[in-house]
C-alpha cells in the first residue's frame, strides 16, 4: 500500500512538473497532460475499488441486509467520486462555473439515489412509535 502511494504521487508530482514546464508554451497540451495522468490514476485504483465493494456485498450477506441497499450506497459513492473527479477537471481548465455545475448535478443525482434508503429508514422510526 505505501509503495502504491508513492507510485500515484510520484506519478502525479511528474506529470504536475511537467504540465508547468508544457503551460507556457501549450496551455492544451497541459491541460490534456493532466486529464491523461488523472483517468491513469483512477484505472490504477480500479482494481481496489473492485476489492472494496466485494467485501461491503459479502459483509452485507453475512448480516442479512439487503444488497439493494448496499449497491443503492455504492452507487452514490461512485456519484460523489466522479463528480468531484469531473469537477476538478473542470476547475483545472479555469471553468469554475462549469465546475459548480458538475458538483450540483452531483449532489441532486444523490438525493435522488438516497430517496428509497431515506424512505425505509423513515418507515422504520415510524414502527417505532408507539400508538
């Protein structure tokens, strides 16, 4: 783990330089030097995304929960995750506006994902009220 970390930064810190050095004279190349590194980055972690969300479905099978619930959070993990990923991007091109834009979409597309586990979790507090 603390190899793969120093692989990711170094990886991040070189392309970072040199997207610097590339910025004078090619703000697109930078600028696609940058995406380029980024989307490496995310497939290089692919693998442990994959890890993660085995282990969540088998601990959700062993405790009974239903995996609908399970893959319904997964799910606005990867919103949450890709959003930000989007949103940076576009805050690296200079397009703050489009960035927030990216972030809101986000955020309703989580709500909107969220609705059926806020839905059991209410019908749940309310069986629990006594009559």
């Amino acid at each position: 783990m603390v190899i793969e970390i120093i692989q990711i930064v170094g990886l991040g810190m070189i392309a970072t330089f040199l997207a610097l050095v590339v910025k004078e004279h090619k703000p697109i190349f930078a600028f696609l030097l940058t995406v380029f590194v980024g989307v490496i980055i995310f497939l290089f972690l692919i693998d442990k995304i994959a890890l993660i969300i085995n282990m969540l479905e088998e601990l959700a099978n062993n405790a009974n929960i239903n995996l609908m619930y399970v893959q319904t959070i997964l799910k606005i993990i990867g919103i949450a995750y890709i959003a930000e990923f989007g949103a940076q991007i576009a805050k690296d091109a200079g397009q703050g506006a489009m960035a927030s834009k990216i972030e809101l979409a986000g955020k309703v597309l989580i709500m909107v994902m969220a609705i059926p586990i806020i839905s059991v979790i209410i019908e749940t507090i309310i069986g629990l009220i006594p009559n």
